[in-house]
C-alpha cells in the first residue's frame, strides 16, 4: 500500500471512535466519574532587545532553538467525580 498520509490521518482519527467502547453521557444514575484529557501545545515563541527608540535593533533570539527551550510541553489533566445525593 502506498505512503499516504491523509489515509493515516484519517485512520488517526477514526480509530479511537471505533477502539472505544460507547461512551455514555452523564446520567442522574452516575454516582462517580473520571476524564482523562492531554494536551501538547506546539511553542514558538521569541524576542528582540532593541537599545532604543530610534537606536539600532537587536538580534532576533528564538528562545527554542538559541536557549534551549522546549518547544513541546505536554499537560495531562484528570477529572475525578462525584454526585452527592
């Protein structure tokens, strides 16, 4: 089968659909519950010092590639719950 990556991306996205069993929504009948989400933001971030004003303007510093800094920082988050009846 060739290389394709659309057919990879929608298989990326289709196969957690299919993977997990049927989620059901909030019910009066749920007394506990958890959500597990992640999140992985891409960063770019960067800055110029610059002396002044009207002075000359600085260097162009990217703070992932001259500093070091990660560019991808994942966060996972954990949601426990519970009804009090």
């Amino acid at each position: 089968m060739p290389d394709r990556p659309g057919i990879r991306a929608l298989l990326a996205g289709v196969a957690p659909a299919v993977l997990v069993p049927a989620v059901h929504a909030e019910s009066p009948r749920d007394r506990y519950w958890a959500q597990l989400e992640y999140f992985l933001p891409k960063v770019e971030s960067s800055a110029r010092p610059d002396a002044s004003e009207n002075g000359p303007t600085g260097t162009r510093l990217s703070m992932e590639d001259d500093l070091g800094l990660r560019d991808c920082k994942g966060t996972p988050y954990l949601l426990l719950g519970t009804r009090l009846v």
